[in-house]
C-alpha cells in the first residue's frame, strides 16, 4: 500500500482502468491465441525436414509485432483525448498534479500493460528454445527491439493523442491505418533475414541508440504534456533539453567512434519533429514565463517559451551539426544536404509567419502547405523532364520549390550556381523569421524585467 501510494496517481488509475478494458481482454488473449497458433508451424517446421524454420520464426515474430507495434500504439491515440473530451483535465489539475505527470502517467501505464503483454510471451520464448534451431539469446534481442518499438510508438500516440483537430485527427488515423498494411511486412521481412545487422556492432552501439530513442519518447511526452498544459506553463526548455540531449549524445558518437555521417542524418532525421513543433509554438505576453533564470541569466534568450527563441535554438543545433559533418567528410557535400533539408522543412513557415491567420493553426497550415507542395513539385519534375535541356524555368524551380534540391542531387548533382539558388529560400525565410522576431524579443524581455520588479 505505501508503494501504491507514492505512484503517480494518474498510472494507478489508467493500469487498473487498462487491465479491465475490453481491449486489453481481447489483446492478450488473441495474443494467446496467436502464439498458440506459432507454436504448431514451429512444431511441425521442426518435426518436418521440409519444413521452412525461417517461414515459422517470421511468423512468430510477425504476430507478436501486430500486438505490439500495431494494437498498442493504437490505444494510446486516446489516452490525452479522452480527458480532453471528457472535460476532466480540470478536475485533474485540481489535484496539484502537472501536465507533465498526466502525459507521463498514462505512457508509463501503457508501458506496464506492454510489459505484461510480453512476459506473456516468455514461455513462448523458452519452448521455442527446447523445440531447437533457435537462438535464444538472438530471440531476446529481438523482443527488445519490438518492445522498445512498441514504447517509441506509444510514446508519439500519447503525444500525439493530444490533436483536438478534427483534420490532424483524421491524418493520423489514416496513417495509423496504412501501416497496418506497411509495418506487418516490414517486420516480416526483418524478422526473416535475422539479426544479421546488428553483427558488426559494439557494445556502446545499443547503448548509445537506446539513450537517443528515450529522450524522443520523453520529447513526445513531453509535447503531449504542452498541448494539454496551462499557457503559465513553460514546456520549451524541457522540450530544447530532450532535443539538446540527442545532438550532445550523437554529434560526439559520429566524431569518436563511428568516424561517418549516418549518426549525424539519423538525428537530424529525428529532429524534424522538434524543429517543426518548436517553431510553431505561440508567443503568450505572460510575465511569468520570461522571468530570467539566475543561474543561465546571459542564456535567457534561448529559455524565452515561443517560436522566436526556439528559432534561434534550431539555428544553434543545425550548427554543431553541420560542423560535426565537416570535421568528418571535409567537405561540402553534407552541409548541401542539410541545406536543402533544412529549406524543406522550414518551408512551409515561410508562409506562416506572412499571413498571420495561418499560425492560429500551425501544424494543420504546416502539413497542408508541405502536401500542397509535394504536389505542385511532382508536377514540376514531370515537366522538367519533358523540357529539352535546362532551361530558366528550371533554376528558378529551386528557389520556389526547395525539394528540388534533392532532385538536382540524384539527377546531376548541385554547382555552385545552383547551391546560391538553393541558399535562396533559406535567407529569405530566415530573414523574414528574424523581422516578425526582433519587435517579439524587445516585448520578452519588457516583460521579464517586470516580472524581476514584481
């Protein structure tokens, strides 16, 4: 009872509430049933001559990864939205607990369930072992990896969960929906091959990967936790924490032991949810939330809550990024791809900080202009090839449609003339980000000098 007591109270009520649902009673046991089912193709592969081992372990695999890739995460898309419906946040905040320990609170709930969905599965684990032709300690490894799968992607329902928008709501079930068709063969087809890519690598390797896929869990959490929280709150220097702590984990990772860019494209890969969440957070005149810390006083710019500190921020890591990337390939090659990334990405903003009725709804305008786009650059690149050689058409294309850029790289490689194109959309958009800034900075530190004086 005294343990019980110092849980969160929030992962006491969503573990009971989960461990009665219907869903959870369905999921383990259809589990059962599932891994009932792997075990006679394993049985009769084994018994048989005939039979196809790699044809029973992908199928085991396979069913286990439906009820943990796919069902789990599927649940969570409800775990914020429900309260939000159900007007129950205030009553919940009544009890002195955070937005932070709500969102943490149900994910740490689902990933209790998770894991007893998985000790399930051990028995399973070991009469696999005794039937023979298995690996075991190859089998656990591979339970990890589907396990921390599954958290990665409960993780970003719970965040995500938190889209009261009818339209981002209908988005993310469709894609929810279409990788119950991509995720099943992806794990098909990796469990069939065996853990033969993970041979090569050292002991720090997993280490390293398993730090960077937990501070993006806790990032989406964390983002989660801001959708639902007070505006009094300040969330952007847990949330610039999380982000700082994947580029402090990686740059040095890409540098000292790896000696290659991959490290350094996967994190600013797992960036871009950072960076386009950053940049779309409101700017509220609270005085509380610009009072200047004591002890980061001369860093209080990059503390301030909203998208122009969080501008500056993003600016500070592509930097440590892309020199990073320099000191390995020495060359411009990978400051080009950043570039034409980074056009790709904060596209769409350039708009947004233009037209002010599009940032009443940032990410819904962010993901319609980013489809728009695609669109309209499809058509481009049709056209491109139907054109007798290069035409001005052509090189203007790169400062209206930056995902050219990448089509230029896999066609015939960027020049000099085309990277000053490329750089284009950049500083326009970085010039028009730091007008609708400087006036928001003076009015941020106005406010946390008045909040000193109070």
């Amino acid at each position: 009872m005294m343990i019980a007591d110092r849980m969160n109270p929030i992962v006491l009520k969503e573990l009971r509430q989960g461990l009665k649902s219907k869903a959870f009673v369905a999921s383990f046991l259809g589990l059962q049933v599932l891994m009932v089912m792997s075990m006679f193709i394993f049985f009769a592969s084994v018994s048989s001559n005939s039979g196809d081992m790699e044809f029973a372990n992908g199928f085991f695999w396979f069913m286990l990864g439906v009820i943990l890739m796919l069902f789990m995460p599927l649940r969570s898309f409800g775990a914020l939205y429900g309260e939000m419906k159900g007007d129950t946040l205030e009553m919940l905040f009544l009890t002195r607990m955070s937005s932070w320990d709500i969102a943490f609170g149900k994910w740490l709930a689902l990933l209790l369930q998770i894991g007893l969905l998985v000790c399930a599965v051990l028995p399973y684990l070991v009469l696999r072992y005794y039937l023979g032709s298995v690996n075991i300690t190859a089998d656990f490894v591979q339970l990890g990896l589907q396990v921390v799968g599954s958290s990665m992607l409960v993780a970003m329902g719970v965040g995500l969960s938190a889209w009261t928008n009818k339209v981002l709501r209908g988005l993310l079930i469709f894609f929810a929906l279409t990788s119950l068709y991509g995720l099943p063969l992806l794990l098909f087809s990796f469990t069939r091959t065996g853990m033969s890519a993970f041979a090569l690598w050292k002991w720090w390797d997993p280490v390293i990967w398993f730090c960077v896929l937990v501070l993006i869990m806790l990032y989406f959490v964390e983002y989660g936790a801001s959708q639902i929280a007070p505006h009094a709150e300040n969330h952007s220097i847990r949330k610039r924490a999380f982000a700082l702590g994947v580029g402090v984990v990686l740059i040095p990772y890409a540098i000292f032991l790896e000696g290659t860019i991959v490290p350094l494209a996967v994190g600013l890969s797992l960036l871009v949810p950072v960076l386009i969440d950053t940049l779309c957070e409101p700017v509220y005149h609270i005085r509380s939330l610009y009072r200047p810390p004591r002890k980061w006083r001369a860093c209080r710019l990059l503390l301030f809550p909203g998208w122009p500190s969080s501008m500056l921020f993003i600016l500070l890591m592509l930097a440590a990024f892309l020199g990073a990337g320099f000191l390995i390939t020495k060359d411009s090659e990978f400051a080009i791809w950043v570039l034409v990334f980074l056009n790709i990405v904060l596209y769409p903003f350039l708009f947004i900080r233009l037209f002010p009725r599009l940032s009443k709804k940032p990410i819904l305008s962010y993901i319609l202009f980013q489809v728009g786009s695609s669109l309209l650059f499809i058509l481009f690149a049709i056209l491109v090839e139907t054109l007798p050689g290069p035409s001005v058409f052509e090189w203007a294309s790169y400062a209206i449609f930056p995902a050219a850029g990448f089509y230029e790289v896999m066609d015939d490689g960027i020049d000099d003339f085309v990277l000053g194109l490329l750089i284009l959309p950049t500083l326009a958009t970085l010039s028009i980000h730091l007008l609708k800034a400087v006036p928001l900075w003076r009015a941020m530190f106005r406010l946390g000098k008045e909040a000193e004086v109070s």
